[in-house]
C-alpha cells in the first residue's frame, strides 16, 4: 500500500518512476531475447505473450504484475538494443553454464510456440547461443528437448 502511495505522489509531482528492472537485471536480459525471438517474423502476438509469461513466471517466480512489468520492459529493451551484445553480457556476468543453458531453452520454447522455428529463429539461437557460450551440440540437444516439450 506504501508502495502505491509513494507511486501516486511521485506521478502528481511529475517525478520519474524507477525502473522495476534495471539494465543489469538478467531476467530483463533473459526476456528481452525471448521477446526478440518471438517477433522476429510479426510483432508479440497474444499466444506469444502468453507463453512468455508462462514462461518467466515459472522460471523466475514471478507474481502476475511482476510478470507484465517485466515483459513490457523487454519489448522496450529489444526495440532499443542495437545487437544482443547488451544482453548476452549481463547473462554471462550473472549466471553460470546451467542458468545460461536454462535461458537459451527458454528461448527454444518461444521459438517453438507456433509449432515451427524459422531459419531466422535458428539463426538467432546459434548466435546467442555461441555468445554465451553454448556449444553447437549443448544447443542442438536444447532445441530437441524444447521440441519434444512443446
């Protein structure tokens, strides 16, 4: 309730709200790919964005509001990023080959969401996968566990 309070008085007063997710923050990383992989070919359709939310809610324990907060400040962080770069950094700072390998899953799992992956879409996961360091045959085994998942 302080919280809302504080968020009703900053507005009245014109002051800037702080970011819930801040550039360091790897889940903002994390979902930003995700959300780069979904609208590769369209933009974040509603079975899209369904899924991501799935998706983050059950990786990173996230509550329902967290979840669109976080979501909408990756589709602002992906329109702004000029490569993955920016991305790709925080992840490897932040999480060991376990978590890395949990992102690019999840990013299979987007990628799968409409039953297909593009060349586009596989092109962007060889990409990211190599900037984290994931080797050719870890991601190819990741891609099959998120096929048979679907």
């Amino acid at each position: 309730m302080l919280k809302e309070l504080k968020s009703f008085f900053a507005d009245l007063a014109g002051e800037e709200k702080p970011k819930p997710f801040d550039d360091n923050d790897y889940r903002l990383s994390a979902a930003a790919l995700m959300v780069h992989v979904a609208t590769l070919d369209h933009e974040l359709d509603p079975q899209d964005r369904t899924r991501l939310r799935e998706l983050l809610q059950a990786r990173f324990d996230l509550d329902a509001a967290t979840t669109e907060e976080l979501i909408d400040a990756a589709v602002e962080a992906d329109h702004e990023a000029v490569d993955f770069y920016q991305f790709t950094h925080t992840l490897m700072r932040s999480l060991d080959e376990d978590g890395r390998k949990r992102v690019i899953l999840m990013m299979w799992q987007m990628a799968f969401t409409d039953g297909k992956v593009s060349e586009f879409e596989d092109n962007v996961m060889w990409r990211v996968a190599d900037l984290l360091g994931i080797s050719t045959r870890e991601r190819v085994e990741l891609k099959e566990q998120a096929a048979g998942g679907k």
